[in-house]
C-alpha cells in the first residue's frame, strides 16, 4: 500500500505550509500529493506550483470540478500538468454538489451520473488527440450547424495514458466508477465497512467493464492526529468541526452524500441529528453529537503502533494507495504527523 497526502483546500492562510508539506512528502517517497477546489481556490494553480518545487512525487486533482470546466479545457489542462510535471500527474474528477454546481457555476445538477460518464468519454478522447468529435445527451462537439468543426488538440502530454480517478459515494457513482475510471477518491471511508459501502460497488462497476479490481487504485483520504493512545478521545475532537461539516452541512438536505454514507454505516439517528443541527445554525452542537466511535472510524488517531494496525487493516481490504491530511495548525506538527504516518507505514510491513 503506498502513501499520499492531501492538502485539501488552498487559500486558508497556510499556503507556504503546505508546500513545505508537500516537499517533505516528496522527500519521504509518498507517492502522490492531492488538492482539492470548491469555490475558492482552483486546483490546477496550486498543482503547477507545487509539481515546479518537487521532484518525484505526483500531483493530482482532487478534484477537478466537473461542472466548472468544459470537458476539452480539463483535458487542455491534464495534458499541460502532465507534461510540466514530467509525466506526474494524475486527473481526480467529481460533480460536486448541487449547492455549489447550481450556485456557483449555475450549472444544473441533474443526472450527475450520465453527465459524468459523457464528460470522462470527451476528456479521454481529446487526451488521444484525434479529432474530436462527439454526440450525446448533455454535449454535442462540434455544435451542429455553425462554424465549428472537430479540432484536435495540440500538445502532447508526457504519457500516453494519465491515471484518470473519479470522486464517488454513492452506491451507482461507485459502480460506474469502476467501470469507467482508474481509480476511486474516497472520503470518510471506514475500514470495518469499506466492503458493503464501497469495495462492493467498485467490483460490480468492473465486472461490467470485463475487468477485476487488480491495477485499480482505491485512494481513500484519511485525517491523521497522532499521539498516545488514552488521548484518543481527545485526538477524536479535533476532527469535530470537519465532521459535522461534511455530514451536517454539505450538500442539500436531500442531497448530503456524507450523511448518507453515515447512515449506510448504522450511524442513520445520529446522522439525521448532526444534520438538523447543523441546518439550523447550531453547528457546535451538531459536533457535539457526532459520535466518538464515527470519528475513530474514519479518521487515524492514536499513536504509531495504533495506526500502523489500522493502516494493515486498510491494506487488507484493498486499499492501494492511503491518502494522509496530517492535523496541526502548526507546520511543525503537521510535518510530525506526516513523518509518523509514514514510520507507521513501515511499522505496518507495507512500505
């Protein structure tokens, strides 16, 4: 099982930190360093300044927005990172939500599924840069009846074939991901469930396409705080806030994929609680409710030897590639915990 790291959303004041995160993953030999976007900082900025001042480790988009770039522009884009990276990077696609699809880029969420399956047919294609054409339901290229005529793109990326990943949840985004992509971005992905709520999904989407797990990367990103093993609970309430967030407060109240995800994992009571509590603006409160136990599950607390038989875990259900978000507010405890993540890794026998 090989390490990456994710440094999440760029922009928080800890711009220059997290560069000195990703140069001393790259020193450590992590194989991969993601960043993500919602509406604030882009991706495909931070991956260029970060591929300019690293030497080894991959970058990747974690992810690219779908509804924020039409399908030749993010293929214009995995070529260029590709080849200024010199063959390192690695394309993380995913709809995003409806709050942020519909009211940020006035995109309409609708049948994300179809539309994420066009989009992955038109990147791949212009990737091979033949000329591109294509006729489906959500894009027509070229338009029909005008100017336009199939153009084929004019650079060429470092490597034949750029690791194309897709950001799922759901049962069907799951099984389409297997089908279509090369790999699969996980969020709040606990080991105890992985199969049923997950591994499952993925195996069906690849048995459709004639294949079997074996060369798919299954990247789940997990939060690490380190430290002793009776501080657990303690280590657990650091990730309170990140928690609700995502379970509570992303999405819509019908179309919060997190909370979904909790309730597949038995947490359906608590789940329905954070949320209302969240939506209703008592956000400490929707933290306080979320239980201990949910934390530890999808987190890696405690100290190394407790993480290293969590990470075996994770190995043994089929994990590829780990995807580490060290806590601290301070660089030093983030390069820390970073540093105990991949001590662990050995520990664990899986480096």
């Amino acid at each position: 099982m090989r390490l990456g790291i994710n440094l999440g959303y760029w922009g928080a004041g800890m711009d220059s930190d997290n560069l000195a995160v990703a140069q001393e993953a790259d020193r450590l030999g992590c194989s991969v360093c993601w960043a993500a976007e919602a509406y604030g900082s882009d991706a495909a900025t931070v991956l260029s300044w970060v591929a300019a001042q690293t030497e080894r480790i991959d970058i990747g988009s974690a992810i690219f927005q779908i509804p924020a770039r039409a399908p030749a522009m993010t293929a214009m884009t995995a070529a260029t990172l590709d080849s200024l990276s010199g063959g390192r990077f690695r394309l993380g696609l995913g709809v995003s939500g409806p709050q942020v699809s519909e009211g940020w880029y006035g995109v309409k969420f609708d049948k994300p599924l179809a539309r994420t399956r066009e989009y992955v047919d038109i990147v791949r294609k212009a990737m091979t840069r033949e000329r591109l054409s294509y006729e489906g339901e959500h894009w027509t290229l070229p338009l029909p009846g005008g100017p336009g005529k199939p153009l084929k793109l004019t650079v060429h990326p470092q490597r034949e074939h750029i690791p194309l990943y897709i950001a799922a949840i759901g049962p069907k985004n799951l099984e389409q991901t297997g089908e279509i992509a090369d790999g699969a971005l996980l969020i709040f992905p606990a080991v105890e469930h992985l199969e049923e709520t997950a591994l499952s999904h993925l195996r069906a989407g690849r048995e459709k396409a004639g294949k079997t797990l074996d060369g798919f990367d299954i990247c789940p990103t997990l939060p690490l705080a380190v430290g002793a093993d009776k501080d657990v609970s303690a280590l657990a309430d650091i990730f309170r806030p990140y928690t609700a967030l995502y379970v509570g407060g992303m999405g819509s109240p019908k179309q919060n994929f997190y909370n979904q995800l909790a309730r597949r994992m038995g947490y359906e009571k608590e789940a329905a609680e954070i949320q209302d509590r969240y939506l209703s603006g008592d956000k400490e409160g929707s933290a306080a409710a979320i239980p201990e136990r949910l934390i530890d599950q999808t987190t890696l607390l405690g100290s190394v030897e407790r993480i290293a038989e969590r990470m075996q875990a994770y190995a043994a259900a089929g994990v590829t590639t780990l995807s580490l978000a060290p806590a601290g507010f301070a660089l030093e405890d983030r390069l820390a915990s970073l540093r105990a993540g991949v001590e662990a890794l050995e520990r664990a026998g899986l480096a």
